[in-house]
C-alpha cells in the first residue's frame, strides 16, 4: 500500500492494520510505513487503546 492510500484509511483502520501487520509478520518496511503515518497523524495513543479493547 502506497502512503497515499493509508491517508486514505480511517485512524481506525489504520491502527487495525499495523497490528495485523505485525500479527503477521510482514516486512519491517511495510510495517515502518504505516507507523510513519500514525506518528504522522499523532494517533500513537490509539495502539495501546486498540490493544485494551482487543483483549
């Protein structure tokens, strides 16, 4: 996924992705990629909430 098209996900979704990502260990760059753009958006606070809701 290009940096244009996460711009275009929700902060929501986005989120959801970097976990998935890492749930399923997909490349470090990929997974850089989307961290970029959560730091971008200062929404690093939601990793820890998406967390606690998940269980």
């Amino acid at each position: 996924m290009c940096d244009s098209g996460m711009k275009q996900l929700s902060d929501s979704l986005l989120i959801q992705s970097y976990h998935k990502a890492i749930e399923l260990n997909l490349s470090k760059e990929f997974i850089d990629q989307i961290k970029r753009e959560i730091q971008k958006r200062s929404i690093q606070h939601l990793i820890e909430d998406y967390i606690f809701q998940v269980g």
